[in-house]
C-alpha cells in the first residue's frame, strides 16, 4: 500500500472514532435491555448523523435526543420516524418496525442534559 494510501485509511479511522466518541457522550449506562441495545446500534447508524455531535461540544443538525423527545409520546415519535418531517426523512421504508420501536426504547433511556442559563431549548424534540 502507498503512503497516501495509508494516509486515507488513517483519516477515515480517526472519524470513526471521533464520530464513535461523540455518540458515546449521549448514551446512558450500559444496563439496557437487548431491544434498548439494538435501538442503540440503529440509531447511530440511522439517526446519529444528525442526532449526535461528530465530537463533544459539537453542534448537531438536528436535536439532541433523550428521554423527553416529542413530549415522552412514544406514539408521536413513531410519527416523526415513519414519515419524517420537513427537515427530517422519513424511515417507513428503510426501517423495520421493531427496529423503529427499539430506537424509541433506547431514546426512552437517555437521561435530559441540563441547558446553560440563558439557552433556549430546540422546539420540537423530534425534528
């Protein structure tokens, strides 16, 4: 392999790895249940480009997830999921619905991180 070839394999497995760390920053303790477990694994691969910072302290272009995301209704995140919004895509199509249900399970586990003073809350929870 040639040296620029290596050097490409080295910045591709050190965004893996920032982007893995910066997914780990929102995640809750590891004592989820095995469908919690899958919806943690889908939704970084599915939601996580958007719903969790590349790095710690990064912006996202969507909001941050947890537990009180679209109002604790699990119904109305399932609506958000299946057909998307304005700024999101809708996952009917791409998504199993057990695999929708165990992204909703896994976000029902992540804690609500305190805002600073004077910092608006994101409207919507589900965007």
């Amino acid at each position: 392999m040639t040296c620029s070839r290596w050097f490409g394999v080295l910045i591709i497995a050190s965004f893996i790895a920032f982007w893995a760390h910066g997914a780990l920053a929102q995640q809750p303790a590891d004592n989820l249940n095995d469908q919690q477990k899958l919806g943690r694994q889908v939704f970084a691969q599915s939601c996580g480009v958007c719903h969790l910072p590349p790095s710690l302290g990064a912006k996202t272009y969507g909001p941050a997830l947890n537990k009180d995301a679209a109002g604790g209704d699990n119904d109305v995140m399932r609506e958000f999921v299946e057909n998307g919004t304005p700024r999101m895509p809708a996952f009917k199509f791409y998504l199993k619905p057990a695999e929708m249900d165990a992204i909703i399970s896994y976000v029902r586990t992540v804690p609500v991180l305190a805002t600073a003073p004077g910092a608006a809350p994101r409207a919507g929870g589900g965007e």
